[in-house]
C-alpha cells in the first residue's frame, strides 16, 4: 500500500512535490496500489518512483516523468501521455489499453505482457524497449522508433505501423495479420514464424530481414525490398511480390511456384546480380 505521507505530498502540486523530492534525493516515493483515476500529473516529477498496481486511468501526464520507475501492473488506461518520459521504466504486465503515447520517450522501457491494445505510439522512441508477449492489436506504431528491440510473441494484429523502423528488432512468433507496414524499416528484422496474414508490406526496406517459417499467406510485398532476406520455408499462398526486389533472397523450402505467374516474372530471386549496393540504414 501506498505511504500516506508520499501520498499527501502528491496531492499538494507539482511545484511542492518537486521541492519535496529534490530535499529528499535518496528516497523512493511509495505509490503503490494508489487509486487516482483521471488525475492531473502534468509537471510531475515521477521518476523512479514504486507506483506498482496502482491505478491512474485517465490520467493527465503530457510531458510527466515516469523513466526507471516500478509501474508493475499499474493502469493507466486511456491516459493523455503525450510527450511522457518513461526510459527504463518497468511495466511488466500493465494496462495502457487506449493510452495516447505519442512522441513517448519509451527507451529500454519493459512492458512484457503488458495490454496496450489501441494505443497510440506515433513518433515513440521505443529504442531497445521489451513488448515480449505484450498487447498492441490495433495500436498506431506509425513513424515510431523501435530498434533492436524485442516483441517476441506480441500481438500487432491490425495495427498501424506505417514508416515505423523496426531494424534489427525480434518479432519471432509474433501476430501482425492484418497490419499496415507500409513503408515500414525492417532492415535485419527477425520475423522467424510470425504471422503476416493479410499484412500490408508494400515498399517496406526488408534487406536481409529474416522471415524463416513465417506465415505471409495473402500478405502484400508489392515494391518491398527483400534483397538478402531470408525466406525459407514460409508459407507465400496468395501473397503479393509484384514489383518487389528478392534478389539474393533465400527460398529452400518455400514453394515459390504458388505465387502468381506476374509476381513470378518480376521477382526472379533466384537471379544475383543487379547494381544494389546492399547498404543499410543508419540506425537511430
């Protein structure tokens, strides 16, 4: 349970919680389990604070502090936490279904099995975060950055990602049916037995990615640049290539004579050669 007294300084305003804060360097506020539902916590200096299941639903927090602190099963549901500072924070197994967390700088942040269905991640920095097992079916990850992260296991079914760069992120075994990757950087992005059913790919950076035994049936990869992915053993029937660019691609094991005759024509991946340089992205 929460500490009265921690409580009590909360509740007198940011300016004097600050103050309080910054006479008492040492000390770890005791949150815990503190219910205050739609709570104005713009201003607030929260980091590394023990908030563990407490409950914020609805809470403001636009530009709040929350980095390194212990948000374990905490709710925040439907949250305004544009802008929200939360660097290694730890959210194992929260609620953020709904919360509004764009341009959140969520870096190395933990939110295993956490329930960010909904959400809204646009222009997030999710730079090294762990979403193993976690929600985000139906989220808006578009222009996010997620690099060299982990999402094995996650759920990103019918999410937006469009432009979001995923370089060199784990997403082994994840569900991404329906997503909208367009654009999307997946330069040395695991996809190792992923579910890409009906997702959009179209112009996504691909090169070298790895999609080994993943499942792209009806996934669309018109004008993808997959040069060097690895596609071994997936399975392709009524997916899309038209246009794109597998040179190099590995197949052993994928039934390429399933896709259509034109994507067949355009794609050619067992033909090397051709000018691509084989570049990657600058990491951000």
């Amino acid at each position: 349970m929460a500490n009265p007294d921690h409580v009590a300084h909360l509740k007198r305003g940011a300016e004097h919680w600050t103050a309080w804060r910054q006479a008492q360097p040492g000390l770890v506020p005791d949150l815990a389990g503190l219910v205050l539902a739609g709570v104005d916590l713009q201003g607030f200096e929260l980091a590394a604070v023990d908030a563990r299941g407490a409950d914020w639903s609805g809470c403001r927090a636009q530009g709040a502090n929350f980095s390194q602190g212990n948000w374990v099963q905490v709710t925040l549901r439907g949250m305004d936490g544009r802008s929200l500072q939360a660097s290694q924070g730890n959210f194992v197994g929260a609620s953020l279904a709904g919360a509004n967390l764009q341009a959140a700088d969520l870096r190395g942040a933990n939110f295993l099995g956490a329930d960010l269905a909904q959400a809204n991640l646009m222009g997030a920095d999710l730079s090294g975060a762990d979403f193993s097992a976690a929600n985000l079916s139906g989220a808006n990850l578009s222009g996010a950055l997620f690099n060299r992260g982990l999402a094995r296991h996650a759920s990103f079914a019918g999410a937006l990602l469009h432009g979001v760069s995923l370089c060199e992120t784990d997403l082994s075994d994840s569900n991404l049916s329906d997503a909208s990757l367009v654009g999307a950087q997946l330069y040395r992005t695991v996809l190792q037995g992923a579910c890409l059913v009906g997702a959009y790919v179209t112009q996504a950076y691909a090169v070298s990615a790895d999609f080994r035994q993943a499942n792209l049936a009806g996934a669309d990869f018109r004008w993808a640049n997959l040069h060097q992915a690895n596609l071994q053993s997936c399975a392709m029937e009524d997916a899309c290539f038209l246009y794109a660019n597998l040179r190099l691609a590995q197949v052993a094991g994928t039934v390429l004579a399933e896709l259509p005759q034109e994507a067949m024509d355009w794609c050619k991946p067992w033909e090397a050669g051709g000018n691509y340089d084989g570049r990657s992205p600058k990491l951000e």
